[in-house]
C-alpha cells in the first residue's frame, strides 16, 4: 500500500503534517495570526474557556449542565429549594445524531455532547452495539435525552427532525494504510447513510469525519444532489484535528501558551502518527471526538444565532481551482456565511509550493468519490 502523502498544510507557521514528516524547521519564524484571547474566542469555536470548570460559560460544561452536575452532589436537604434536576431545560433545543455511535470516536464524542447545554435530543445510531452504549450514556445527569437506533429500519427514525448529523461510521485504517485504502469500505456507507438524511433532514447541517474524508464530502455531495437536497452550505468534512494538532504541535515546540495560539490549516485531511502508535489498534479516536465535539459546538452556537462563529472544514470551495477545499469559514444559521480568502494570501514561499504540491493528490481523492456515486446512482 502507498504511503500516505500530505495533503493538508498549516499556515501562519512553519508547522506541516503527512509521511512527508517535515519537523518543524527552527530556522523559519513562527507567525500566530489570532493571538489575543479575543481573537481566539471568535476563531477557536469554542469559547475562550476550554477546560472542565463547572463555573465556566462555556458551551460544554455551560450554566444548566454545571448546575446538573453540581446538583448530583448536593446533599437532599439542600436541594428542596432548589430546581429539579428534570426540571432543568437545556438552554437551547438542538436535535443531534451520531451515525456511528458504538465505535471509537462515537463513544467518546457522544459523552462529550451529552454534556452541551445546546442538545435536547441525542440520538445515537449503529449497525451494533449501541442500545448499551446509549444505557449507559443516559444515566449522565445532563439535560438532553439519549436514544439508540440499530439498523437500517431505525434510520430514518433516528434522523427526523435533527439539526445536526455527525457520521463517524466507517473502519480506521491500520499501519501502513493510507485513507484512500478505506474507500472500498467507507464509500458505500457514508453513500447509504447520507442517502437516508436527504430523506430524514435534507436541512440538517451534516458533519462527515468517516475516512477518506477528501473522498467521502464529495461523494455525500453527489448523493445529496441526486436527491435534489444538496445545501453546499451545510456539507462539512471535518478537519477540526488537523487545527487542533497543528495547536498542540506549535505550542509545544515553540514553548507558547495554547490559548496564544491558532494555526488555520488548509487544503484536505491528512497526518498519520497516530495509527502507528496504535499499532493495528485504530486510529484517532479521542483527539478525534474532541475536535468533531469542537466543531459540533461551534456549529450549534452558530445555529443558535452567535454570529462570531469561524472553523476550518473541507467544503465546497472556490477559493482554489480544486471544487473543495479546506480553509477557516464563517459559520452562521443557515450554514457557511463565507469562506474566509486571508489564510490563502501573502503565503510564503514554503506555503505556496506545500499547497500546489498537495494539489493533485487531493484532487483525485475528489474526483474518485464524485465518479463513486455517478457509477451507482442513489436509491429513489
Ligand atoms: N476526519 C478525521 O479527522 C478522522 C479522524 C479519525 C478517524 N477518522 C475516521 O473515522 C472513522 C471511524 O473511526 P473509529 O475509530 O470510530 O472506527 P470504529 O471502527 O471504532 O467505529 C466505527 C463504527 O461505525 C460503525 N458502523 C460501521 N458501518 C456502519 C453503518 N453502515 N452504519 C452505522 N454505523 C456503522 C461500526 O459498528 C463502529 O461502531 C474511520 O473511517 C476513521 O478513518 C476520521
Ligand atoms: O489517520 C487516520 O486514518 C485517522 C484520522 O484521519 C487521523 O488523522 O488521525
């Protein structure tokens, strides 16, 4: 199998994923475009506080969902005065479904929107093994209500009415696979599961993390378009590690702090150090929750009318010659507001040559998953 090459690379630093390992040159300056921590909350999706502090206003442990929690260790006598943990209402009501929710990333990404004061619905969908998952995530004392759904006569079910979709389905690949190895296998689920939410919820905004991620954005385009649903505005790879790597890295190696730093990453979804280090094991799985969490709730407080609201994602694109691209857009309530040009001017020269080199590649990851879906058209 060939090795993975790069097809994504970060800007404003000298930082850059794929086999191609480049380390990270000291002789280049480093440039972090959104420093203060103002800047940062309008870029970062979620809110300045990112870590678990049951006072903090941000979104994951936000007001009600601190107060649940706290509630669960208020002695009885305390409580009489106090709301009923089942009277408490989440702040806002979003409908949201993981299609994958038993697997390494479901798992984890769908503890981590239990605990989002933004979901009242959490609808967790799998081919197996998600009707123990979803027991136990239910007996979380947050507000929203957990509900599993197993097998294709479920599906449509699971989707009504959701706001949200997030698909994870799919196999991680193992050493020295590259993503593209998984089309055989990914292609025709992430084509069956978008099919059924053109016909659920042709509105929802739709999250795709399922590997090659390049490949598997254009083919839900494809099947969203055949079924006359296709919204470019609300189709997402999700690229959310890649920045969310791309943080850590250059924090770490330039000893900064991680709330002064935030790398936009362009281009598509690539690095691989991960799988190795799982050894046959899996890839990303909690990184991976995390960032698609990230994103989840940047799209949710954009749903909700935050109208500062700015990810990087693999979408339909015109910023290149290539049709998607992945780049910083601006996310409001009916999907992308726009797709942010700067991060693609004044490149240095590294960064020029980086983006034409990841070119070509990425554009036969496109082009296989569009002629996927024209060769088997989609189910009426
Ligand atoms: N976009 C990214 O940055 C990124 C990062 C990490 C992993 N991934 C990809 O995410 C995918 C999932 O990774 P994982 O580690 O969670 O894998 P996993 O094998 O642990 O979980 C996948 C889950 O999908 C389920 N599934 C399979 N077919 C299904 C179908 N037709 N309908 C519903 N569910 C189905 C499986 O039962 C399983 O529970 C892989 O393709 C992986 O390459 C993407
Ligand atoms: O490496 C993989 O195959 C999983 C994921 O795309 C990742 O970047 O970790």
């Amino acid at each position: 199998m060939a090795t993975t090459s790069a097809t994504t690379f970060s800007i404003g630093s000298t930082v850059s994923f794929g086999s191609r390992g480049n380390p990270l040159p000291q002789s280049k300056p480093f440039v972090a475009r959104f420093t203060s921590p103002n800047s940062l909350a309008s870029f970062s999706g979620l809110k300045a506080a990112t870590y678990v502090n049951c006072e903090s206003e941000s979104s994951f442990f936000g007001k009600e969902s601190s107060a649940a929690l706290r509630g669960s260790f208020v002695p009885k006598a305390q409580k009489a005065n106090q709301k009923s943990q089942n009277g408490l209402q989440p702040v806002a009501s979003y409908k949201f479904a993981i299609l994958g929710a038993a697997g390494g990333i479901g798992q984890p990404l769908a503890l981590l929107i239990k605990m989002s004061p933004l979901v009242s619905a959490l609808n967790l969908y799998d081919i197996a093994n998600v009707k123990g998952v979803a027991a136990d995530l239910s007996h979380c004392n947050t507000p929203s209500q957990v509900q599993d759904f197993t097998g294709a006569s479920e599906l449509g079910n699971c989707l009504k009415g959701v706001n949200v979709v997030v698909i994870p389905a799919g196999v991680p690949r193992k050493p020295g696979m590259t993503r593209d190895d998984l089309f055989n296998i990914n292609a025709n689920i992430v084509k069956t599961l978008v099919e059924a939410v053109a016909d659920n919820c042709p509105d929802a905004f739709i999250h795709i993390i399922s590997n090659p991620v390049n490949s598997t954005v254009p083919i839900a385009a494809e099947v969203l378009k055949q079924k006359g649903v296709y919204d470019p505005k609300k189709l997402f790879g999700v690229t959310t590690l890649d920045v969310v790597r791309a943080n850590t890295f250059v924090a770490q190696k330039k000893n900064l702090k991680l709330i002064d730093v935030d790398v936009p990453v362009v281009g598509g979804h690539a690095g691989t150090e991960v799988v190795e280090a799982k050894a046959g094991a899996g890839s990303a799985t909690l990184s991976m929750a995390y960032a698609a969490a990230r994103f989840v709730e940047s799209s949710l407080r954009a749903l909700d009318g935050d109208g500062d609201v700015y990810e990087c994602s693999f979408v339909q694109s015109d910023l290149t010659d290539l049709p998607f691209f992945a780049s910083r857009i601006k996310l409001g309530r009916k999907g992308i507001e726009a797709l942010i040009p700067s991060d693609l001017s004044g490149l240095s020269e590294y960064e020029e040559k980086a983006l034409e080199a990841l070119k070509p590649e990425l554009k036969a990851s496109i082009e296989k998953g569009i002629a996927f879906v024209q060769k088997q058209p989609v189910t009426a």
